[in-house]
C-alpha cells in the first residue's frame, strides 16, 4: 500500500491592534457615505426632468368645464 502524504493545513491568522480595527471602521464608515451621497446626487439628476413641464393652455382660458360622464358597467349577454 503506497502511504498517504499528510497535508499540512494552512492557517492564516491576522492580528490587529485596536487602533487598526478602528482605522479599519473609519475607512469603512467614510467608504460607505460616498456611495451614499454619491447615490442621492444620481438619483436627484435622474428624477429631475430635463425641462419644465408645461400645462398646454394658459391660466383663465378654460371657460366651461366639461361634465364627468360614469359609465355603468353592464353585463355581457350570451347569444
């Protein structure tokens, strides 16, 4: 029988001080509100129209209003 090789397993360990844990926050805290203020600058340009909307007809020019009409649903018949 051939003899099996032992594997050694690699471990990797790191070690930070408490200043690098916070250097680390810090860096993490200041990343993440870029993406945020970054985030609401591109959606105010997105939802801004590009040029303001107009309504098509000048204040005090609508003289008589137009009736609602309802319309009653009615049941289809089978022929």
């Amino acid at each position: 029988m051939a003899t099996q090789k032992k594997r050694r397993k690699a471990k990797i360990k790191f070690e930070l001080s408490r200043t690098g844990i916070s250097s680390i926050g810090i860096v993490c805290f200041c990343v993440l509100l870029w993406m945020f203020l970054f985030g609401v600058w591109a959606g105010q340009s997105l939802l801004k129209p590009s040029e303001p909307v107009r309504a098509g007809f000048k204040a005090g020019s609508v003289q008589q209003e137009q009736p609602v009409i309802h319309l009653e649903e009615k049941k289809k018949v089978k022929p």
